[in-house]
C-alpha cells in the first residue's frame, strides 16, 4: 500500500438510489414505503422551470414533515449555471436541513464547483447550528467533469460518492446515441470472415471506459461510485445487465428511475449468498494459513493470500450492512 492512506467516507448502503421529482408529491409516500435504501429528491432535470419554487417547497414540506424512516435522503440541486441553484441551496438546507442527509450536485466540471456549495452550505449549517454535516453527491455527466473526475473526487470532506449521469454525457460528448444507459449495435467489433465466409458481429459496451474512469478516481479518493439511469424501465434483463457491468467494474450501486428498478438494483448490487459464503471460507482459510506461519494457501484449487482477505472483507462487510 502507498504510504498516503485513503480516507473512507461514510459507510451507507447505496445499492439502489431512487430519483423523485420534486413536483410530483404524490410519489413521496411511495418512495418512502419502497425498499430503496437512497431516495433523491430531484429539483433539476425531472422539474419544468414554471414549477421549481413549487417543487422547492414541496421538498421541504416532505423533508420536515414526512416519515422516511431510515431512509438515505438526498436532494438534487438544480446547476449551478442555473439561477436556481442558490435558493435551492438556502431555501432547503435553511429550512429542511437537519433531516437533509445529501446534496446531489449536477454536471459538476471543476473543484470549484464543489467548492462553491461547500462554502454555502458550511455557511447555513454555522449559522442555523446544525450538528450533522451534510454530504455530497456528484454527476459526472460532462466531458468538463471526465476530464476533471480526480480534482472533483477531492475537493471536498462532504463528498461521498460520485455518479455516472451517461445521458448529459452522452450529449457533451456528442455520441451518436439517443438511448439513456443502453447498448448501441455501432459499438461493435466485425470478425474477419469464417471458413464459411460468415462473420459475427460482438456488441461492446460504449460507456466502458468513462465508467471505469469515474469508479477509479471514486475508490481513490473513499468514495462510493454508483451507475446512473437506464431510461427502458420496461426491459428489466437489460437493466440487470448494465448493472452487473457496473458491479464488475467496481460500482456499489445503480439509480432506479421507476419503483420497478429497486428490487433489480438491490438484487444486483448485493452479495449471493455463495459469493457470501466463499468469502468466509477465504478469511477462515487465510487465518489458518497465518496461524501456521503462511502468507498463502490453496483453496478449493486456487491460489489465495492476503488479497484474497481483501476482497473477502469487502462482499462480508457489504452482506453485515444489508443484514444491518
């Protein structure tokens, strides 16, 4: 390990996270009973300009008002290239924030967009004597906020975790996609003809690359990485495909935007049970191997040593927070 230690943020379960537009209150009390383990509040991209203040107040109202039992809750701020941004920031920390566990930034692209909320909110919480410090979440969804992932990840004690926002992505980098979080038949590779002249076509995952870029520089700096949207709620093995991507690479979790996404989300992003149980074989193994002197040993035919005991105490600690 590198001689400069990673500070953690804080450990929430963040399986699935549950988008709620602001403007729509009647979807309130149904997110609260689901068993989505964050819910954000959205006052952006789900909310027409005509209807922010009112979305505005209907958060708030919830926030104070509403049981959420324990319930990881989250309010996405509009831009901050929006006017709209500073009175979200006042108006719902001000006024709902000591139930407020999270602030979702949008398209964030540099350390001082960071910074600037940072500022703000310190501010608020100073004055109106909150003890609980409210974290942050970022989208990454610009090319400006790829290329600035690293300094973002870092600007800040409050952030907790980072987001693939692939639609705004896709629009800043201009892909040639309309589809939210989805496969595209042109990201393909063509075979050199077969025996028979036949050539097969092997579909690729066009987000790859800025996916796994986002998670390294989340894990770099103690902070959760987790996929965003897949906009076709009607096609669930697609969804639980693109999730099982994003758990390969490293993400913890993955937004729903439909009540039908949660359970899929959940199944995805938490430990099988024999995912579970091998993992404390591994650590059962290992310290067997340590208490005979050994920095590794043979399991079930394959090679484990104190990597192995790493990555063991990751699916434990994740089984320990769902069972908690």
């Amino acid at each position: 390990m590198s001689f400069h230690p990673i500070e953690q943020a804080r450990a929430r379960l963040n399986r699935s996270e549950l988008a709620v537009p602001g403007s729509q209150p009647q979807m309130f009390q149904k997110a609260a009973e689901s068993d989505v383990d964050v819910i954000f509040l959205d006052l952006e991209d789900a909310v027409a300009p005509d209807e922010k203040a009112q979305a505005r107040k209907n958060i708030i109202k919830a926030l104070n008002e509403m049981d959420w039992g324990k319930k990881t809750l989250s309010v996405r701020i509009n831009g901050l290239d929006t006017h709209y941004m500073y009175r979200d920031v006042v108006d719902v920390v001000e006024q709902a924030g000591e139930r407020l566990d999270l602030i979702m930034i949008p398209k964030v692209g540099t350390a001082a967009d960071v910074y600037a909320v940072d500022m703000m909110v310190t501010q608020i919480e100073d004055a109106k004597g909150y003890k609980k410090r409210i974290g942050f979440e970022h989208i990454i969804e610009t090319a400006l906020g790829m290329q600035n992932v690293a300094a973002i990840a870092g600007a800040s004690k409050r952030n907790e975790s980072l987001h693939f926002g692939v639609a705004d992505y896709a629009a800043s980098t201009r892909a040639r996609t309309t589809v939210i979080g989805g496969v595209n038949e042109h990201y393909s590779v063509l075979t050199d003809p077969l025996a028979d002249g036949s050539r097969q076509i092997h579909w690729g995952d066009m987000w790859h690359h800025a996916l796994a870029t986002m998670v390294v520089a989340a894990r770099a700096n103690g902070l959760r990485p987790i996929d965003g949207p897949f906009g076709n709620f009607q096609d669930p093995d697609g969804y639980k495909a693109a999730a099982y991507r994003a758990a390969v690479l490293g993400c913890e979790g993955k937004w729903a935007i439909h009540p039908s996404q949660i359970a899929l989300a959940n199944e995805v992003m938490s430990p099988s049970a024999a995912e579970i149980e091998r993992a404390q074989k591994i650590l059962k193994a290992m310290a067997e191997a340590e208490a005979a002197g050994k920095g590794a040993v043979s399991l079930d035919g394959r090679l484990i040593d104190y990597a192995s005991i790493r990555q063991a105490e990751v699916l434990v600690e994740k089984a320990r927070q769902i069972a908690a």
